[in-house]
C-alpha cells in the first residue's frame, strides 16, 4: 500500500505483486503493457486496478472510534474502536486488488491487476485482447462494501467539440463560435434533461470537463473548443447517444469521439452474483445489489466476454479519490472472507 501507483507509474507496485505471488509458487509475469498476469484456474478471473489517482495521502494505520469511520457496508461494526488504513488507494482499488491477491493464492483462481483503468482502460483492453479465450466468471474488484454487489455501471462517451467563426466586431448580431458551442451544450442538456425523481443511473447526464474560446492567433477567426463527457445508462448504447449529439450539429462544428464504454447491467440471477450473497449471508450480512453511476473496468469485460461477473470489494465508494481516503481493516477482513468463500463456490 505503501508503494506509490498513480496511472502511467504502476511498474512498482506491479513488481511487489508479482514477488507476491512467485513467494506463494505461483507464476506470475508483467506483460508489455504493465498488467500482472497469474495465470491459473479460469474458472473465476479475479481482477482488479493497480493504478490510483493522484494524491498524497501519507500511509498509516491508525485506532479511530467506530463512529468516525466510513464503514463500507449496511450494518455497524461491533467494535468501539477500529484499526483504520490510511492511503491513496486504500479503498480505489489497493485494498480490492490486495484482497484478490490473497484469495486468488487460497483457491487457486487466475489473477489479472491491470494498469490504466483511472483514465482510459488500456490494461484491460489489451488483456482481452491477447488472452486466449475468456474466463467462466469474473469478479472484478472495486470498492461496493462488504455486504455490497455491485450488477451495473453506466457506459461513457467522451469527444472533443470544436466550432469555427470568422472575426468580427462584436456588435455584429451572427452567432460567433463561442456561442455556437454554448447554443450546442444548451440543445444536448435540453435533449437529455428529465424529471428528477427518475433516478441517476437511469439518465443520461451530459458534462463539460474543458472549454477554450476566442480569437485565433492569427486575429480572423474566433475558435471554441470543448471536452466533454456523456454518461449511458444500460437502456441506451453509445452509438445511439452519438447519433443525438450530432444531430444538433451544423456545418461550421464538429465533435470528434475519442471514447466510448458501452454501459452494463448483469443479472442478480447469474451463478457469479448467487454466489455472493449466499457468502454475505454466511458472515452474516444482507447482500445489497448495487448500481453505479460511473463507469469500470467491468464494462469493457462485459463488452468483449459473455461470461457472468460483478463488481467487488472492500471500502466505502463516497472515498473514491477522496483526500481522506481511508479503509477500516476489519473491513477488509471480512470482505477477504466473502470473496474466498464466493470463489470456492465458483470453482
């Protein structure tokens, strides 16, 4: 947990986990784009990201009183105090990925830490595509608590617009390109905008993470440019929200869509899920279903892998990227015991 993981800086830590395994006898390799690779009963793949997000969180383990810790699951924590895990990662995904590790040594399931998932997927992607054939079941390994499985996650679209006007003064009544990319953002939130009791993770929601505007250099044009992004629930696909957007373009503007990730919703009723909440119940949980309004690795599984999977792991979400990321043990102790438990059953 120690070893810093900011994507594009994972060889590290991916080094520690492959010491890991080999200390266990298992076989273990960094392929070339930076995955671990432990290759073993595919019955089950556990996977889960190597890489955090930027953030210096200084690393420690410390005694906190129960009420003051985000506890990642529905019930309370019999102990007054808890020992706490403090760090980047601790719970987006370290602790996921520590606890798979551990697991996938106990039941002898194959293990895959990939690289990249905090910006565009490459690891996963380039584990898809050079694997020989694809696993029985996958659990993937994000933060949904430890009585938490986590069934769907929304897709994303991410383009870059880009409009074009000539200069001119600014009493003159035509649009310029600043306004044309303000009148385009306002028809795509009038286009996807609904009442507010449908929930989040049914909607498309529409946001702008950039926006540059004004005379070009050369003083004859005027310039916008804006990145944004589109979140897809499960009831549409990507190519369908593409086809919306850019039929509010116009000749003089452009997006160009450098991502896409398909939304996903799996079944509660799939071998993979039933197996979960029978292990939850064992440690005496009441299995929540969850879905979730971002996006992960599971998607891009789902898409290229006809095989049943969910999202697991240790942690409370509302910490992902936090600058108090934090993760009680006790947690990730029982959540060790769910995924064994879980993975036997699967193999």
């Amino acid at each position: 947990m120690g070893i810093p993981s900011v994507t594009g800086e994972e060889r590290a830590c991916a080094e520690q986990l492959v010491t890991f395994f080999e200390e266990r006898g298992r076989e273990a390799w960094i392929d070339e784009m930076g995955n671990v690779r432990v290759p073993a009963d595919d019955g089950v793949l556990l996977t889960s990201h190597i890489d955090t997000v930027p953030g210096d969180i200084p690393v420690k383990v410390e005694s906190r009183p129960a009420a003051d810790v985000g506890w990642g699951g529905s019930d309370e924590p019999d102990a007054d105090d808890l020992e706490v895990l403090w760090g980047r990662g601790s719970v987006d995904a370290k602790g996921c990925l520590a606890s798979m590790a551990v697991v996938a040594v106990r039941t002898g399931a194959s293990f895959l830490g990939v690289v990249g998932e905090e910006v565009d997927s490459r690891g996963s992607r380039h584990a898809i595509e050079t694997r020989e054939s694809e696993p029985d079941a996958v659990i993937n390994g994000e933060p949904s608590g430890w009585d938490g499985i986590t069934l769907g996650y929304r897709g994303l679209l991410a383009g870059r617009y880009v409009a074009t006007s000539e200069s001119g003064h600014s009493s003159r009544p035509e649009n310029n390109a600043i306004q044309d990319a303000i009148a385009w953002w306002s028809a795509i939130e009038a286009e996807f905008s609904t009442d507010e009791w449908q929930p989040v993770f049914e909607r498309v929601t529409p946001k702008p993470t950039d926006i540059e505007g004004g005379l070009t250099e050369d003083g004859l044009s005027v310039e916008s440019t804006m990145d944004i992004q589109l979140r897809i629930p499960p009831s549409m696909s990507t190519e369908a929200v593409v086809e919306i957007a850019d039929g509010h373009l116009d000749v003089a503007n452009r997006v160009t869509w450098y991502d896409r990730v398909e939304p996903v919703m799996q079944s509660p009723r799939t071998p993979v899920a039933r197996a979960f909440r029978a292990a939850i119940r064992e440690e005496g949980g009441d299995p929540r279903l969850l879905r979730k309004t971002g996006t992960a690795d599971m998607n891009v599984f789902a898409d290229a892998w006809d095989c049943p999977m969910v999202t697991y792991g240790p942690g409370d979400s509302d910490l992902d990227h936090a600058p108090d990321e934090h993760l009680p043990l006790a947690e990730y102790d029982r959540s060790v015991a769910v995924l064994e438990a879980a993975t036997e059953r699967l193999l």
